[in-house]
C-alpha cells in the first residue's frame, strides 16, 4: 500500500507540474498532504510537516543570503571591471571574443540567476557577434553552457534542491564538488577556444572602427545609483574570505552568508532607506526559491515520515540487478541529463532522487554522494524545453530554440562527462560501491 501512495504521489506531483496545471509551489504543499490523509495519516501530517520544515529552514536561510549578497555585489558594481577589462580585450578577434564570452558567462552567472545572465551576457557580446560577423548560435551556447556549470552552486538551486530532497548540508555537496566544477570550467574554455579559432579562420582578425572607444561606463548593475566603484576593492575582498571560508567550512553556510551580507550592507548602504531599496529589489527572486525550499520540507517530511520513501526503495531494489546496485551513483549521474532534460528539476530531485538515494543506501552509497552526484547533468537541463529562461536567451540572440539545441548538446554532454570523469577520479561519489 505504501510503494503503491509513494509511486502515485510522485507520479501526480511530476504530471502536474510537467503538465503546467500546479506550480511547484503549490504541488509541493497540496499533493502530499492528500495522499497522506488518502493513506490514514491524518494524526501525525502536522508534526510529520513541521519536522520536513524544521530540516529545511538552513538551506532556506542559505539561500535566501546568497542570493542577496550576490544581488547586492552585482548592484555595487563588483563585477563591472571584469565585464569591461573582457570587453577592451576581446576587441574584434574572434578567437578573444569567445573566450571572453564564456569567461564572462562564468563570472555573471555566479549569482544564480539564469535569466540576468542571459541579459547581461547578450547585451554585451551580442553587438560584437553583430559586427565581426560571428554566429550568434556560439555566444549562446557559450553561455549557457557557463550557466550550467555555474547554476551547481547552493544557491544556484538544484544543490539546494538535493540537499533538501536528502536532508544533507549544501556545503556538503558543493565544496567537494568544486574541482569537478573546474573540469567543466576548463571543458568550456577549451570549446570556446576551438570555435574561436574556427571563426578566426573564417573571418580573420577585423579591426573594427571604435575598438579604442572608452568602456568606463559599461556596468552590469541594472540600479546606477547603487553603484559603489569607491568599494570595489573592500567588496572584492569580502567576496574572496568569503569563498575561502566556505571552502576551508570555518562557519555554516547560512552563518557565512548572513554575516557577510549584513557587512556587506552596512558598508555599502549605510542609509537605512537604501537598505530596504536593495532588498526590495531582489525580493521576488528570493522569494520564489526560498519559498519552494520549504514548500519542499513538507513534500519531504510526509515522504519519510509515513513510510513511503522506504517503501519505494525496496520496490526499486527488487527491480534492479544486483550487478548494477554498486553503481547507483554512475547511474544517477548518468540519468540526471536526460532525466533532467525531459523534466523539471523539481520532479527529478524531490521526486525521483530520494527514492534512487534510498536504493542505493543499501550498498553503502551515502545520500551525500548520491546528491553530488545527481548535479551532474546541469548543462542539459538548462537546454531542456521546460527551463523558462532559455526562451529568453534564444530570444535575445535572435536565434531558433531548435537551433540552440542541436548546436549546444553536444557540448553540453561533454562538459557533464568531463565533469563525472573528474569527479570519480577525485572520489567525490563512487564508480561502485564496495559495501
């Protein structure tokens, strides 16, 4: 009766997001709570709620500082001497402009939000593509393929998302997750440099009118007046304690990120009123994942708490060969890029991963290695017609969707395998468990 209400419940939460008739959100709350009362747990649905919450509230407060540091150093103009230092280089080789292009993507794309990378990111090389002559279809696929990589961070979401599903410390997922970020990192580079040089055949070194022009004033801050060019330097330096202590794991993550953000504010926005300005600005995307963190406890904790995960798992057990059993976290890595592309990350990661991490627990795979990796396949999932923000990027270059997709794959697969590769060198998830 249990594999029977987990496996329902799940399939109606995947069916009624993928079909756009409930928002995550909402499906989150609402389908659980259902099944649980469907299933005779009405005595215990509230603690069994509160408690999904309760182990969800760091992740929620983590995410909710990292988006609004992040949104705060893009507005005090942090990023602005990247952004133009790449500009006056690339000038009118193809070969610099994209490199420049991914390495500009990376940078932008560490706050997490998909859709102002695609805006600033296309608002600043599209005009380049434009007059050297170079295919749009590259920058596109560059930065997406930047984003990708990028969006594996906690407060990128699907990190979040897992730790959530798991009930494991996002710090615990992403900082041995790095250096395999950095093998997707260098594949990226290497592709840009590939079709750089390719362009570079085909259209030579232009030297284009107005390669001299002056970029002082180009900003990806879309609030001048929050600009802080003055604090470049001590905002440069906050941001660099901050990735060394999160990576040395001095302090929790949420710790970290509350701390520097209030710093960050205090320093950067001494006027109370401008405080409440820049928080209100970034307001709605904090609210939309901080929300869905813990509309997802409740997913989560009805999931475990009546029995149902454990369930599952054991059905899924009986059904896997015991060869493969060993190997789960390959497979989940694997299956993560077209599970992910064919649907929400929300459906993949409170859906079917809790119930392949249970599975493979019984080989001593730990929900931790399952959760990294399950983050593998990103790449893909940002080429997948379900992600809203890839419209906006095709829309921007001026390019078809179908388009994008045959020109980015390719790639996009190659960086998810360069990134498994150095991730089962360095043992961050098992090849095979030895249990």
């Amino acid at each position: 009766m249990l594999t029977f209400l987990g496996f329902a419940m799940v399939i109606t939460f995947m069916f009624l997001i993928m079909t756009k008739r409930l928002s995550a959100l909402i499906a989150l709350i609402i389908i659980p709570i259902l099944f649980a009362l469907f299933g005779g747990f009405a005595p215990k649905i509230g603690p069994m709620m509160l408690e999904g919450i309760t182990k969800l509230a760091p992740t929620g407060v983590m995410l909710m500082f990292a988006i609004l540091y992040f949104a705060l150093m893009i507005d005090s103009g942090l990023f602005d001497p990247a952004v133009r230092k790449i500009l006056k280089l690339v000038k009118g080789d193809p070969l610099k402009v994209s490199v420049g292009t991914a390495v500009l993507a990376l940078v932008v794309s560490l706050d997490g939000d998909g859709a102002t990378t695609y805006m600033i990111c296309v608002a600043a090389m599209l005009p380049l593509y434009s007059r050297i002559g170079m295919s749009p279809r590259i920058m596109a696929g560059l930065i997406i393929l930047a984003g990708g990589v990028m969006n594996m961070t906690p407060w990128g979401g699907p990190t979040a998302r897992a730790a959530s599903a798991l009930h494991v410390d996002p710090s615990d997922i992403f900082v041995p997750m790095i250096p395999a970020m950095c093998a997707g990192v260098v594949a990226i580079l290497i592709i840009a440099y590939f079709y750089g040089k390719r362009e570079r055949a085909r259209l030579g070194e232009l030297h284009l009118i107005g390669d001299d022009l002056d970029h002082s004033e180009i900003s990806v801050s879309q609030f001048p007046d929050a600009r802080r060019p003055k604090l470049i330097w001590f905002n440069g330096l906050l941001t660099l304690v901050l990735m060394c202590t999160l990576i040395a794991g001095l302090l929790p993550l949420p710790v970290l990120f509350m701390v520097a953000f209030s710093i960050a504010m205090i320093v950067n926005y001494p006027c109370l009123q401008m405080q409440k300005d820049r928080v209100a600005a970034h307001a709605g995307s904090v609210l939309s994942v901080v929300s869905l963190i813990f509309a997802a406890g409740i997913f989560t904790g009805i999931l475990s708490g009546t029995g149902m995960v454990d369930a599952m798992s054991k059905s899924l057990l009986a059904v896997i060969p015991d060869f493969l059993g060993p190997y789960l976290a390959v497979i989940t890595a694997l299956v993560s890029m077209p599970f992910t592309f064919f649907m929400s990350n929300d459906a993949f990661y409170y859906g079917v991963l809790p119930v392949l991490s249970e599975a493979a627990s019984h080989y001593g795979i730990t929900a931790v290695e399952m959760a990294r990796a399950s983050i593998v396949g990103q790449p893909v999932h940002l080429l997948s017609p379900l992600v809203p923000s890839t419209y906006l990027l095709v829309a921007l270059a001026g390019i078809e969707f179908g388009d994008h997709q045959r020109f980015t794959l390719k790639w996009a697969v190659l960086v998810c395998l360069c990134i498994l590769v150095a991730a089962l060198l360095l043992g961050t998830f098992p090849l095979f468990s030895t249990l």
